[in-house]
C-alpha cells in the first residue's frame, strides 16, 4: 500500500510530468509522449486524487476539464488599468506617429512589430508561480472574473517552468480560436440545431463569458500573450521580457520583429498582410511598440492609450457598393434565402456581386432599401455579407423592403413559424427548387452517391416529368430515358446546341441508380434530408434503431433519450414520419430494394476492427473526414463523432481539439496515431 507520503511525491511527480506534456502539447506543438501514455499518466493522477483526495491541488493538470459554475462573474478592479490602442489605417498617419516618436524620445530606439491577433484580450495575475486570476478587459478599469473558465484553457500555465519569474507580476494576451476550432465548433452546432457563431473572435468571446466551465472546456481555445507588466522584471524591455515569458511556460507568438525605422516597419505590414490569409488563426493588423521601458515613461500615455505604441489596422476586409435588387432563393427545405445583388466591388481580392441577407429579420434590422450603399465585408464566412446602410447616401424615394410573401418559384403563400427568422415555402409536394434540391441531396456522395447523375441531367429528367421524388429515381426504365434531350443555347454565336441521351449515358444512369441499392441504410436515411438530421445523427439514428421500420414509429420522449438527438431533431423526425407522403416514398423505396435496415456487415475487407467504436478526429495524412469513416466500416468497425463510455480508441489527427482528448482521457479511451491504427488494419 502507498503511504500518504509516497502519494504526495508521486502526485508532485505526475503533476510535473503532465504539465510538460501538455505545453509541449498545446503551447509548443511538439509532443515527445504518444497520447496513450499521456493517457496513463492522466489516469494514474486521478485514481492518486481520489484515494487522497486532500492532496489534490486545485491546479492539478486533472482539474482542466473545468466544472466550476459561475452564476454572475465578480467584478474586479484592474491593478493596472488595461488601457487599448489607438489604431490606424492610415499610412501617413503612422508616420505621423513615427515622427512624434523621433520628436520626443530622439533616434536611438527599437520597434518591436506585432501581429494584431482578433480574439478577447485577457489579464492574468501570476503569484509566485501561479494562475492565480483572469480578467477581462472590461471598461479598461474593471474587467470580469473569469478565472474558472480560463483554467480550462490548456495552453495558458496553471504553474510556471523554472524560477526566475518575478514573484507577482500582470502577463495579458489575446483568447482566440483558431479557423479549424472554429469550423469545427460550428459544424457541429449545425449539426446539433444550434446556431452557428458569425466568426471565430464571437465564437471565443461568447465561449469566455458561459457560466459552465465544464463546457467552456470543450471549447478550443488558445491564447497568446503579448504584454507582460509588474515591478521586478527581469529586463528593461518588452521583446527580451517577452522572450523570458515563453520560457517560463506562456504561449508568446514567435510573429515578433525589431525594427529601426518605420520603413522596415511598412514592409513587414505588407509581408504579414500577403499572409495573413494561410495564417491559422484571424489577426486584424499589426501592432507597433516601442521597445524600451524608459521610452514609454518617456513618451507617456493619454487617457485612453500609451503614446509608445499604435495599432495598424488592415482595411476591414470591407467596401461600400450600392444594392441594386434583393432575389429569393428557395433552399431543399423550402427555406426562403434573401440575396443581395449587388454593384459589383472588389474585396479582399476578389469581386462581390451578390451578398446573403439572410432573412426577413436582418433586413428589418439593418432598414435596407433597395438603391441604397451598403457596406458588404466578408468575415469568417465564405459568403459576403451587408453589415451596414449608409444612409447619408439613401435616394430619396427609397421604400422599406417588402419581404416576399409568395415563393417566387411555385407561387404558394410563404410560412413563418412562431419564434424562427426563416420563412419557408410549404409546398414541399411540388415546388421545383425543393424537389431538385431533395433529390441532388439524395444521390450526393455522402448519401446514395449516385454519381452518375448530376444536376444538369437529374433537371432533364424533373422537366419531362419522369421524376418527382426520391422514389422516382428507381422506377425509371431505358425508354423513358433513352433519347431525353434539352436544346441549350450555345453563348457567343447563340447556335443552339441539343443534347439526348443515348445507349451509354442512358446505362450509366441507370447502373448508378442500381448500385446505390447497396449504399447502407444510414446513408440512406441521411440522403432522405430530414431537418437536422446531418450524417453523424442518421448513423447515430441507424445504429440505434438498426432498421427504418422501428425508427418510424419512435416517439418524441424517446428520440431525445438518444445521445446527441435533442429536441429540435427529434421534433424534426417525428414530424418527417408523420407525413402519409413521406412515408409513401419510403415504401416505394424499401419494395425497389433500397437498405430499409443496417446490415449486420458493411462492406468490408477484414474484421480487424470487428466490435470497435472509433473516434476520428483532427486532420490526418492519408484521410478525408469522410473516407476515414469508410475505412473503419470496411474493417469491421464503427465510426463515431464523439467519444463516450463506448469509445474503443479515439484517433487523434493533427490538431484535434482539445475537448475530444480530455474526455478521452477522462474516460480511459486509448488514444491512437494515424500511424498505429493503420499497423491496427494491416496496412
Ligand atoms: S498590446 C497597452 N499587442 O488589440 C497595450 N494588443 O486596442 C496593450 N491586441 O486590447 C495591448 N494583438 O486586445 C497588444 N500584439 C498585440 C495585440 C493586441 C491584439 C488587442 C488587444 C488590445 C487591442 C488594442
């Protein structure tokens, strides 16, 4: 038996061990341990903790896992008000700066160059080698404590390596989340029936400010620090200080340069702008600081921002242009999308002609009028979007926008439901958009991949009326197809040109049509485009129902008992079945021979992985998101999303967020490489 003496040497021991893991981990990317060992270790901690439990430190690295609950965050005064930038845009204007520097202090000093990151600043008190409050900016003066939830931020030290920290002192920085944490985050919101964070700086600002920091810590957040402040530092200069940060354990960028005058300066502006597109994280400009401690009492600060440093801001990926006219769009699932069409305008590289509008609330909100100058910006999204109505410039005669409501495809009076923003067209039936969308949903590659297919040739087949619906697809024959054509007018010289199926294509489509009767039930039941039932929850759905017969009669009560169904899917699925239509085509579908239930054995090329739930996650070197989940089925195994009691290995890719590893290693699930689980199937 271990006395409570070798515990407590042990636990100093482990805490150390996992400490260095994790910043090799998540500061320094650098890991010398496999995660299974890092597993142990972890495991090993907490069954000590347990057993003695009043040797555990409350900065254990076991504790990042979060748990704490903060009802309202307690206000606190900064010790040293956090002060901000003042920013520009404006080259002269920074070298306007650059000679007011000169002017004051003379020629003998240093630029230090920056990366400006776009997340929420942060400032954290250490003493005596420890995390011991976070804070945020609050008004400058006081800030909110968001301690607990900080703590779960593993790249930010609960203790500092070595000992030549100051033994109090203020290290700020910037909370963020990177481009892939981000997409990440959201796609399984989405997946979820949450709304989507608009870009990754709201998504880690709201992530900071929940109450549970339990969820918090399945959040991936980052931080860097840039700013250190405190009475015994160990230089008289912000770059050696901050150098001195990274060795004591903190995430300090390495985006940090010298310069001796502001023309170096421009040109790093313009280098780090040409990158700052394949940068995995979001910055918004570069800050400039003095070097030398002297020079800022030297120099001074305003009320609002010292006078040793400025901000320069990359033009807000942001134009002005006028709109022209709003078109409406209508998605597979009758929702009703307003699209901006706009005056054509270059942004951030490249020309924009059309910006999303989203809804009949956001119009409302924004008072656009048709003629007017909006300000369009693309943020973390791919689609641009109208942020802003400059109504110095609104034509005089401009009315309110009068939302649609008809669909402007099949003229059916639009619905709203009571608290959605979306308005969508009921006619499900026969409203065209929607079936052609339903139907290239249906034979998409992650559905019944029917490739053979393909939107021009599905709208032949829709315009001569041989298909309605998904069912359709199976009932048609040679003849009908055979000799289908469509006159397309050919551009420049408007020769018309036609094109007719013949013998070959007329085969293809129907060979692809009749392999898709092997595709796997929860492909299928995807392919079907219930509301919120994305891949992950038809297999979810697939697995626990095993067969459709079972899943159309399941009851509200009991779809939200299963693991990640909530009550948005399960409304969704319940109604889906409710409909005598719906399951008209699923009949039709289970007599032309598609799966209606799992097969004990996908396809597979061995049993290797017979009996094992695996979690993929983060970006691997020989997969696809999806062909991992292929491979893993193919021998015998089951993919999952997330990592449960039931999770056999979690399979950890590049970058894999942080939430996924903690529950592994909180629940004991053996975390594997790429290249253990291909030695795992032979390959
Ligand atoms: S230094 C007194 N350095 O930009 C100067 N700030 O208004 C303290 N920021 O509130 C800030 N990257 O949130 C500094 N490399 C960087 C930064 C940075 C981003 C943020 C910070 C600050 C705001 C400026």
């Amino acid at each position: 038996m271990m006395d409570k003496n070798d515990a407590r040497a042990r636990i100093e021991e482990l805490t150390e061990q996992l400490n260095q893991h994790n910043y090799r981990y998540y500061v320094l990317s650098k890991p010398v341990v496999s995660d299974y060992e890092f597993d142990m270790l972890m495991k090993e901690l907490e069954d000590l903790e347990t057993r003695f439990p009043e040797l555990a430190d409350p900065d254990s690295p076991t504790k990042r896992v979060g748990g704490d609950i903060t009802k309202d965050f307690e206000q606190v005064r900064h010790q040293y008000p956090m002060l901000s930038l003042s920013n520009t845009y404006s080259e002269q204007e920074l070298i306007d700066f650059d000679a007011r520097v000169r002017k004051a202090i003379g020629d003998d000093f240093e630029y230090v160059c920056e990366l400006k990151y776009d997340g929420v600043s942060i400032s954290l008190t250490y003493e005596n080698g420890k995390l011991l409050r976070a804070v945020t900016r609050g008004d400058g003066v006081q800030g909110d404590d968001v301690t607990a939830n900080v703590k779960t931020i593993r790249s930010i030290p609960l203790r500092l390596h070595g000992k030549d920290y100051p033994q109090s002192f203020v290290i700020r920085g910037e909370i963020f989340m990177t481009r892939a944490g981000f997409a990440r985050l959201n796609e399984s919101r989405i997946e979820n029936g949450e709304d989507p964070f608009a870009n990754p700086r709201n998504s880690a600002s709201g992530s900071l400010k929940m109450q549970d920091s339990a969820e918090v810590a399945k959040r991936p957040l980052d931080c860097f620090l840039y700013f250190i402040l405190g009475e015994n530092l160990p230089f008289d200069n912000h770059y050696d200080n901050l150098k001195a940060c990274k060795s004591w354990g903190f995430k300090v960028p390495d985006f940090m340069v010298k310069c001796k005058t502001i023309r170096e300066v421009f040109s790093l502006i313009n280098e780090w702008e040409k990158g700052r597109d394949q940068l995995p994280f979001e910055i918004d400009g570069v800050v400039i600081k003095i070097n030398k401690f002297a020079q800022w009492d030297e120099l001074g600060v305003t009320a609002k921002s010292p006078r040793w440093a400025i901000a320069y801001k990359y033009k807000a990926e942001q134009a002005s242009t006028r709109l022209n006219s709003i078109d409406y769009q209508v998605g597979r699932t009758g929702a009703i999308t307003p699209v901006a069409n706009l005056e054509p305008v270059l942004l951030a590289g490249t020309t924009v002609k059309r910006a999303s509008l989203h809804n009949a609330d956001i119009i409302k909100a924004l008072d656009v009028r048709i003629g007017d100058m909006v300000y369009v910006e693309k943020g973390g999204e791919i689609i641009p979007k109208i942020t802003a109505v400059d109504l110095s410039q609104r034509p005089a005669n401009a009315m309110p926008v009068e939302f649609i409501s008809k669909c402007p495809e099949c003229g059916t009076t639009l619905t709203r439901k009571e608290g959605e923003a979306q308005h969508y067209c009921p006619n499900e039936e026969s409203c065209p958009p929607q079936i052609k969308g339903r139907i290239l949903h249906f034979i998409s590659r992650n559905a019944m991949d029917i490739d053979t297919i393909g939107e021009g040739r599905l709208e032949m087949m829709i315009d001569a009326g041989l298909v309605h619906n998904v069912a359709d697809l199976f009932d048609l024959t040679y003849d009908q197809l055979h000799g289908l054509e469509k006159v397309i007018e050919a551009d420049g010289d408007k020769k018309e040109k036609k094109i007719s199926f013949q013998d070959k294509t007329v085969n293809n489509i129907l060979n692809g049509i009749e392999a898709s009767k092997q595709v796997s039930f929860d492909k299928v039941l995807y392919g079907l485009g219930i509301r919120y039932v994305g891949q992950t929850v038809a297999r979810k759905l697939a697995t626990h129902y095993h067969k459709m017969d079972n899943l159309k009669n399941v009851s509200f009560e009991e779809l939200i008992l299963v693991d990640e169904v909530g009550e948005k899917i399960a409304e969704s699925v319940v109604n889906y079945f409710q409909s005598v239509k719906n399951i008209e085509v699923i009949n039709r579908l289970k007599n032309s021979g598609v799966q209606m239930e799992l097969k004990d054995k996908l396809e597979t090329k061995s049993d290797k992985l017979m009996g094992k739930t695996i979690v993929a996650s983060g970006k691997l070197q020989n997969y696809s998101r999806e062909d991992i989940k292929e491979v893993i089925m193919q021998h015998g195994g089951k993919p999952a999303s997330s990592v449960s009691k039931n999770t056999d290995f979690l399979l950890a890719g590049e970058n894999i967020g942080p939430n996924k590893l903690t529950k592994a290693q909180e629940l004991g699930v053996p975390i594997i490489s790429e290249e253990e689980f291909e030695g795992m199937i032979g390959d």
